[in-house]
C-alpha cells in the first residue's frame, strides 16, 4: 500500500506554499488508495512556538486534508532514534569541529547552500571534543528518480562532504531523523518542495546505510515572493489562518492551489482526487504577487 506523509514544522503558521506541497501529497497517495499520516517535526525546538501543532492540524482540517492514525511527534521518539544511531553507527564518526573551525579552514558555502563543505578532517581521527556525528560519505553521485523532474545525480561527497547526522545518539540531525521516521512509519511516498532536492541524495545514503529501501520522491516547485524567495511576511499575509479569519472561503483557497499546480480550480481536496496526474501537473514556481494573493 501507497503510504504518504505530512510534516509539519511548528515554527510557523501554514502559508500557501506549505498547503500547496500538503495537497499535492494527500493527492498522490489518496488517488491510489493509500494512507496519509500526519508527523510533526519538532526537533528544532528553540524554534517551536507555543500552540503551532493545533493551528497546524485546524488549517489542514479548514482546507479539507485529513489523515490516518494518531499525530506523530518527533520529539517523544528520542528512545527510538538512540536505537537507530546504533544501527548506523558503523557508518558514522565523531567530529569536533564547529561551524567556525570550518569557515577558519576557508571552506567557502557552495553554490546556492549556505552549509560548508566538510573536508574530512575528523574522519581518520580520534578528536578531543564530540560536536557532532557525521556519515562517511562515498565518492562519486547519488542518483534517484522525481516523480515530477525525472532522474537526478548528486555527488554529496563533492558539495558538503561527510555531513552531520546527530549532535548525540538521541539528538539526530534532519538528515538522519527523517530517515529515521519514514522507514519506522512505513513511508513509501515523499512529498515536499523542491528546495529539499539536494536533502535527498543525503536522504538515500542514509538509507543505505540503514539497509533499507528508499521511498519514491516527488519534489513540488515552491510558491515564493516577487523576489524569488521563501514566503514572508513582506510578501503579504499568506497565511491560511489570515485567509480564514479575513472571511476567505476553504474552497476558494484550495481552487487557488489546484490551479497553480495545473488542476481544475475544484473546491474540495476530495473532488481533485480523480484529476490528479504527476504527469500533468506544472513544473513552475508560483510567483505569489500582491494581485495573485487578492484574488484568491
């Protein structure tokens, strides 16, 4: 059975673009009868904000996106990843450099990433100090197939290197938590946007290392502001709360999102189901202008 997901961060109110990455993913798994769970990915907790989970799930339910099961919270699974680290820890090495020690050692950020990459300096050697945990990366690319761009091959080793995958065994980086938690759910499907591309050739190493089978991936082109960047507050107040509280009808905002992603303008999440067709969905970033949020 197809198994999908949802993950939310609660460092944040749902804006249009993370709707519209929701849609296309209940869309995908409900059209072929599978399930869609819903897991929250709090980890980055100095960065949760009081409240955001149960905004979170009012926005889903307002737009019409249910789930199967119970929420599923990353923080309450910190037991589970210590048991994980173990499994992968023959693939790992600790590191203690910081952040500064890499930039003193003029790594420059690679193109289009802030993160450095790493030269390797821990990986033959014992260090002082435990920052971090790190995969030991193979050369050469990793390749894996998008449901929406077709095949892609990344050399992970040549743009960040042996990457951080836990700060200690129950404190796991993105990298290695999402792993973690996909394979433990069951996931076969993921979908979210595409600034996520590069994540995902780490993603399968991480698989690998685990020996287990990654899921498909479909990667959706993000909405963004005038300035092509993530949406903000300057962008306008996209918000899905806003939406509701301003007298903005479900339907008319779940149309709007259908029609950006090349589907008939429909109401409902429910009535797209028999239209849905990665084949025909767009391949362009919405540019959210002050017009295009009015006339929603």
């Amino acid at each position: 059975m197809i198994v999908g997901r949802l993950a939310p961060s609660p460092t944040g109110s749902l804006h249009l673009g993370n709707a519209r990455t929701f849609l296309w993913a209940w869309l995908s798994a409900r059209a072929r009868g599978g399930r869609v769970l819903l897991r929250i990915e709090d980890l980055d907790t100095p960065r949760v904000k009081p409240g955001a989970v149960e905004a979170i799930e009012e926005d889903l339910r307002w737009i019409g996106l249910d789930w199967d099961g119970p929420v599923e919270i990353q923080s309450r699974r910190r037991a589970r990843y210590a048991m994980d680290f173990e499994r992968l820890s023959p693939s790992l090495y600790p590191c203690g450099c910081t952040r500064a020690d890499l930039a003193a050692a003029a790594s420059a950020p690679n193109e289009g990433d802030s993160e450095l990459r790493y030269p390797g300096t821990c990986r033959d050697r014992a260090p002082d100090r435990v920052v971090a945990w790190r995969l030991k990366v193979p050369p050469g690319p990793v390749a894996f197939e998008d449901r929406l761009t077709g095949r892609h091959e990344i050399d992970v080793a040549a743009t960040v290197g042996d990457f951080v995958v836990a700060k200690a065994p129950d404190q796991p980086a993105y990298q290695f938590a999402v792993v973690a938690d996909d394979i433990a759910q069951g996931v076969t499907e993921v979908v979210r946007g595409d600034d996520l591309i590069s994540s995902t050739a780490r993603q399968v190493l991480v698989y690998r290392a685990l020996g287990a089978t990654p899921p498909e991936y479909g990667h959706a082109p993000l909405v963004v502001g005038p300035d092509g960047k993530r949406l903000a507050k300057r962008h306008g107040d996209s918000r899905i709360a806003a939406l509701r509280r301003s007298g903005v009808p479900a339907e008319r905002v779940v149309a709007a999102l259908a029609l950006w992603s090349g589907l008939p303008p429909l109401g409902r999440p429910a009535d797209l189901i028999p239209h849905w067709d990665w084949a025909k969905l767009s391949r362009r970033r919405v540019v959210l202008t002050p017009q295009l949020l009015a006339e929603i």
